[in-house]
C-alpha cells in the first residue's frame, strides 16, 4: 500500500494580552482565545516506497559475482 507525507496548514486566530508582539506569538501556542478557523492548505506527496530487504540482499550478492537473481 503506498504512503503518504501530508502537511495541512491550518489557520487560528484571536486576541491575546501581551506586552509584546514577540509574547503575543509565544502565548498564542497555549492560548484559549484562540480558535481553529480553518485549513489553509493540504499537501500530499507519495514516499516512493523501499524495496524488500530479502529482494536487495539478492540484489547485492549477485552484482558482487556470488550467483545470479535466480539462485537467491
């Protein structure tokens, strides 16, 4: 089954007390005033997935001169 690596960007917003915009941003990680919106984006790529272990091990041994494809 092929695998995925998806990143979805998703949008908060509120108001938050601070004395700095540079606190506003920490405090807006653990802040209740601050609520889901939205997603913004999805992206979605497919992982190329690894070949077999035992099929490279083969591979390996028989590009190395230790027999061909068949004999593994």
């Amino acid at each position: 089954m092929p695998v995925y690596k998806v990143v979805m960007t998703v949008e908060f917003e509120g108001e938050i007390e601070a004395d700095s915009q540079e606190e506003a941003e920490r405090l807006a990680i653990y802040d209740d005033t601050v609520f889901y919106q939205g997603v913004e984006s999805i992206e979605v790529e497919e992982i190329e997935e690894e070949p077999d272990d035992e099929t490279d091990d083969a591979y390996a041994l028989a590009s190395a001169g230790h027999g061909s494809d068949e004999d593994y």
